[in-house]
C-alpha cells in the first residue's frame, strides 16, 4: 500500500480540496512512481480520465506527492497558456506552492 497521508496535508484529504476519485488516482500514479525500469528511470502513470474529473488536480497531487518525498524535478506540459494559470491554481489550492514555469516555446 502507499500512505498519501504521510505527504498530502490531511486538511486537504479532509476538507474535500481533493475528492476520493482524484485521491484515487493519486494514489495509484503515486504507486507506480516507486518502480524503478530496468533502464534506471521511474515508471509512469497515464491519468486518461474524462473532461471536468480533476486531471489538473490529481496532477498536483502527484507533484505535491512527490516534491514532498525528495523528488524535485516535474515537467507538466499544457497545449494552452490558459492551463498554466489552472495549474498554478491547482498546486496553490492544494497547499504545493513550487514554482510554474510557462513560455516554454518550440
């Protein structure tokens, strides 16, 4: 099992900031990051969840998860500079206040 409650604040797991869904799948991604591939690098997690679940949220999650845990280094990537307000929000509502870099062009 992987404890959330040793990373998430529990007013945030309390208060409903995250719902039992996006705490889920937190959860899941979470676990799967403790797996190390064979080429040295930590496995990954696809949240496919539909529109208005929470991805943003969960994605929060996983980097406040993470960050917590020693693991500094996130890349969220966005096809719209809109999300990039909707992540910082997201990380803030949450209690993660890393810094968001935007403006990354190709």
């Amino acid at each position: 099992t992987y404890d959330l409650r040793s990373s998430i604040p529990k007013n945030v797991i309390t208060s409903g900031q995250l719902s039992d869904l996006q705490l889920e799948g937190i959860q899941y991604a979470c676990q799967r990051h403790q797996v190390l591939l064979p080429s040295g690098f930590r496995a990954g997690f696809f949240i496919g969840d539909a529109a208005g679940v929470g991805k943003g949220r969960q994605i929060a999650g996983v980097i406040f998860d993470n960050y917590v845990r020693g693991r500094t280094k996130h890349l969220w990537f966005s096809i719209s500079t809109d999300l990039k307000l909707d992540a910082e929000r997201d990380l803030k509502d949450i209690g993660c206040h890393v810094k968001v870099i935007g403006g990354c062009q190709r």
